[in-house]
C-alpha cells in the first residue's frame, strides 16, 4: 500500500472511530482534577481502565506521598504505555498531561459535564490538555489498526504535574530512568507547531511589619505600605521589560505579574505581614539565575527604599517554581518537518513552527537532550478555546484533524 494510501486508511479509521474517541474525552472531563488540591491519582485510575479496553496496559507511577504533599498536593499517579513493533527504530513519547487549573466562575457549562452543545465539547481540560490524552491514544490506536510499524516504538505518557512544573510528573519519570524516548510530541493548544517556549520564575514575597489597633496606628508597622510600594516597583519594571525582545517568532517580551496577594487580620487593625505571589516570565535568551538575582534585588532595594522613609519593613523571600525555557535542539526538524507537512495535507492550509510566551513541561525532555515540539488538538489561537478561563471547549473538528495529523506523523516518522 503506497504512503498516500496508508494515510487514507488512517484518516478513514479515524472517522470511523471518531464518536468512540468523543466518548472517551468526555469521560476524561467528567472527574475533576483541579489543582489545587491535586487529588490526581483517581482520573489516573479511569485512564488506565479506559485505555485497558483498547488493549494498550498502562503502568502506573505513584509518586512518594511525602513529595507530593511538599508541592502542596494530595496524589500523582503518572502512566507510561509502550507500544514496540520491531528491534531498531526510533521510540517516539506522547506526552499530555491530566492536572489543570480549577475552574472558577462564569461558566455557562457543568466544567465537569463534557457537554456538546454546536460542535464544541465543553469542559475543564477540554482543550488544555485532557484533549490529547484522546489525540494520542486514538492516533496510536489507528497507526496500530491500518499502518502498524515494523520497527521503532511509540509510548504514551500522561502525567500529572505540568501546572506546578512538572518535576513531579515527566521530570520524575525522566531522573528515575523509567523511560529515554528519542523524540517527543507534547500537548499542544493551537493549529501551530511549538518548538520554544517561555521560562518562568514563581517567589513568594512576605512582607513584615508589626500589627496593631488601627485607633493608634502609630504603635505598629503598615505592612501593607510596604506592600503597596513593592507592588509599585514590581509594576514599573513592565516598563522595562517591555523593551527586552525575543527573536523567537511567537515571544514578545518578559513579564511580571502579581497574581495573588493575602494579608491582614480585620478591618480595624493594622496589617502586620503581607504576602504577594509573583509570576516573571523569561524569554529563551535570558538567564534564569541573573533574573533570578535581579527580582531579588529589586525586592531588597524596595524594603531598603521603605526603611529609609521610617517604615521598618522587612522581607522573606521563597522560591515556589523556576522552569526553564524550551529552545529547539537541532534534532527536532523531523519532527517539524511531519507535522507541518501533514498538518497543511488535513488542515487545508500552512501550518507554522514557532515559539509560545507559556511555559510547559515539554522542556524537561528537551534538557535531556531530547527533541521536542509541542502539537495537539487546539484552535488557531489559545484564547478562542477560553483555556484556563470559563467556558473552555474544543471543537471536535479540530480534535478530528488532529489525531489524523498525528497518526500520519507517526506512520511517517516510524515508517
């Protein structure tokens, strides 16, 4: 059977099986895995079952307790399905991750329903990143039906730590040996080809002062004026940063952001500690230990700042996550050169190879020499799929395309 053939069969298995894949997904969005609190290992338990039913046996990693609960979660249960067909051959890991971000408010649609409603499959993880456990597992399922290879192998890694760095989750499965693919697709959330992405740098800040009755303010330290000048510090380094640019097509600039601030004890007391979460996002080029030095400095120079003005503040500063940036290693062009070829062949249209501003843990395969891209079932852009936000949906076309364009690769790739 020629190439062209061969990817016909494949297209043709996949629609054949298509409302069974939906079926799947929907299954897959129906138990929560809100992390916060990260009670992941039950949606590990379907998964295994599920994909038992597809002949494919899914070993389970269960993560030490005591590290889990120091990242601040309840369980992780990773998976790894291996699929060999003949001695030699390269082995090719599909990585999608189960973790995702709770909810929150505004929904229209049961988060946890995997309703359709006009096209779309609507749902926490529908389209970041429970999509792809669907995306993989029927592209295998099709290669394995219409195309099967006759050397290489492919596994399939569905983990459960990419919201808190994924050290957890591919890092851990990575650093214990459990598994050295030669190269990797991960999750993806748009039409696009990711080959860079972003770092990122999580501290804690608390600030101190002294808490006292708000009817003698003059007894205490205003913690929260500490606070609020750091907060100002932090928002005119923006300014500065803006001006920082990538040559990566797809990355802009850095950026730093306040995203949760807790403090106080009543209405009528003085603030005696503040604390502040910050997110700096890093560029491919910068150095992560420099930015690291520098947020730091800044932080140092604003309490200094506040001291000098006779508010005796003082800081703690913890790190909560440092995650590299992702660059493209030079083996990853096989890779491109697959799904950009096919992807244009089902889409009807070029499919470009760029950077993301996100961060992901598609950079702990690639800091071991790995090469990785980042593709899978997605819109043209993040923000029409409302990823993260209320409302979050995947049109199932796009899920359709696809895993066809994923089955080609792979038959190509292993061919």
């Amino acid at each position: 059977m020629s190439n062209d053939a061969q990817n016909q069969a494949l297209d043709q298995w996949i629609d054949d099986h298509f409302d069974e894949q939906v079926r799947f997904l929907q299954a897959l969005i129906q138990v929560p895995t809100d992390t916060p609190p990260g009670n992941n290992a039950p949606h590990a338990d379907l998964t295994a079952e599920l994909l038992k039913d597809f002949g494919f046996d899914a070993k389970k990693f269960v993560m030490p307790s005591d590290k889990v609960k120091k990242n601040g979660l309840e369980s992780i249960t990773n998976l790894i399905v291996r699929r060999r067909y003949g001695s030699g051959g390269k082995t090719i890991a599909l990585n999608a991750h189960g973790d995702v971000v709770p909810p929150g408010e505004g929904w229209t649609h049961d988060p946890y329903g995997g309703e359709i409603v006009g096209g779309k499959i609507y749902g926490r993880a529908a389209a970041v990143s429970k999509c792809d456990f669907s995306t993989y597992s029927f592209a295998v399922r099709a290669l394995e039906a219409v195309a099967k290879p006759s050397q290489g192998a492919v596994e399939l890694h569905f983990t459960y730590d990419e919201e808190f760095g994924g050290e957890l989750g591919p890092g851990w499965l990575l650093a214990n040996g459990h598994t050295q693919p030669d190269l990797m697709i991960a999750a993806g959330f748009s039409y696009q080809v990711i080959t860079a992405h972003n770092g990122c740098l999580q501290l804690e800040v608390t600030i101190h002062g002294k808490m006292a009755h708000a009817a003698i303010p003059d007894s205490g330290v205003d913690a929260l004026q500490g606070a609020n000048a750091l907060m100002t510090a932090l928002y005119a380094q923006n300014e500065v940063l803006t001006k920082i640019r990538s040559s990566v097509v797809g990355i802009t600039h850095p950026y730093l952001n306040i995203g949760m601030i807790a403090g106080g004890t009543n209405t009528n007391v003085i603030p005696g500690k503040v604390v502040l979460k910050l997110d700096r996002r890093m560029i491919p080029e910068e150095d992560p230990a420099v930015v690291e030095a520098d947020l730091r400095q800044l932080i140092a120079d604003s309490v200094t700042a506040c001291n000098a003005r006779g508010l005796a503040v003082r800081a703690d500063i913890k790190r909560l996550l440092l995650c590299n940036a992702m660059y493209p290693l030079a083996g990853n062009k096989p890779l491109v050169d697959a799904l950009q070829k096919h992807g244009e062949a089902v889409f009807g249209e070029p499919i470009p190879a760029l950077g993301t501003p996100l961060y992901t843990d598609v950079r702990l395969y690639v800091e071991r020499g790995i090469p990785g891209v980042m593709y899978g079932a997605g819109p043209r852009s993040v923000l029409e799929s409302n990823a993260k936000r209320a409302d979050e949906h995947l049109l199932l076309e796009d899920l359709r395309r696809a895993t066809k364009v994923v089955a080609r690769a792979l038959h190509e790739l292993l061919g």
